[in-house]
C-alpha cells in the first residue's frame, strides 16, 4: 500500500477543557479501497515534521472539518501543520489531494478568494468532466474562480467550482466527501488512485 500523510480535524471538548485531534473513522475504510495508508498527521508542525522525515510519505492528504486561515484571518496549529506540509510535498514535487476544507486552504493559498455560498451542505448535482453526478458537500464557503495554473474539472449548477487540478503543482482538489458516501462511489474511488498514482 501507498503510504501518505493525512491530516486532522480539531475539535475542543468544552467538558474537559481539551483541545483534540479527529478524523471520521470512514476515511480509513475509503482509503483503503484506494490501496492507500494513512499516516495521520496530529496538529502540531514539528512532531508533524518528524513524521514527514521518518516515514518520507508518497503524498498528501488534506481533509475536511472546520475553517481555515483564509476565513478565521488567524493561523491555528492545524493552519500551520497544513502550511507545512504542502511546502514538503511541493518541494519534492508529491501529489496532494485537497478535500472540502483542504480545497480551501490550498487555492486560498495560490491567491483565490473565498466567497459565501447557499445550498451547499447536502447533496447536490455537479457537472464533472463533461458529465452529471451526484455529491454531497458540508460548506458555507467556495470559489468563482480558480487560482493561475489550477484547471477547473467540475462546477456546481450555480457556479460554484466543485474540482479543480494543477497538473504542474500535483494538486488535485474536490469539494465533495467522497469518504461520507453510504456506498463508496467508483468515480472517487478512481480519482484518489489517479491522484496518488495507485493500480486499481
């Protein structure tokens, strides 16, 4: 299996007065239908660092949950572990997948603009390489436009893009959750393995 570094959601439990790191426990069981291992990354760019260098993951994995630097205007632990780890994968020129949130934070990064949405939590149809699919999507906020360098591969019926590529950076981004489906669809199954470079 493929190994790639996976991050974290956080999540503050008021009734202990702690600060946690999370995942849904469906990215496991979807990514290994991809052939993929998980290396789960916590919120915490050194310890995240020495992740990276003891274990020189295939590619990055940017999931979802919560908002990011370019909404809050502030960079909090996980900000940063994401900061550190697209600049460890573009200097070594690895694939990164960026999921919902992930999306955000690496077109945000590239220079494109956030912007309110409607009617994007819940599923929805989308146009994807030239033909309509169904997606589930949980955001409030998503792009008009897509950064230099990054293609759009599928847009929502009120324009909102829903993928977009970067052949030259190696990025790959969507604003489904293809982990969320009760039945895990064939079309993500096929665009992670494309992304992470995996036989099906």
């Amino acid at each position: 299996m493929t190994l790639i570094a996976v991050t974290m959601l956080r999540l503050y439990d008021a009734s202990r007065d702690e600060w946690r790191d999370a995942i849904d426990q469906r990215w496991t069981a979807f990514l290994g239908q991809c052939a993929l291992l998980p290396l789960y990354m916590p919120n915490d760019p050194q310890v995240s660092q020495e992740l990276l260098e003891r274990f020189h993951p295939d590619g990055v994995l940017l999931t979802g949950g919560g908002s990011c630097q370019a909404l809050t205007g502030s960079a909090d632990c996980r900000d940063e572990t994401e900061a550190l780890l697209l600049t460890w994968a573009q200097q070594r020129r690895l694939p990164v997948l960026g999921v919902c949130r992930g999306m955000q934070v690496m077109l945000a990064r590239a220079g494109a603009r956030l912007e309110p949405v409607t009617a994007h939590v819940g599923a929805h149809d989308i146009r994807y390489r030239g033909t309509t699919r169904r997606v589930n999507s949980f955001h409030d906020y998503g792009f008009y436009a897509a950064p230099p360098g990054y293609e759009v591969e599928a847009v929502s019926e009120d324009g909102v893009i829903e993928a977009v590529s970067h052949p030259g950076a190696r990025h790959s981004a969507v604003m489904w959750h293809p982990e969320r489906n009760p039945q895990i669809d064939s079309a993500d199954l096929s665009l992670v393995r494309q992304v992470f470079g995996v036989s099906a």
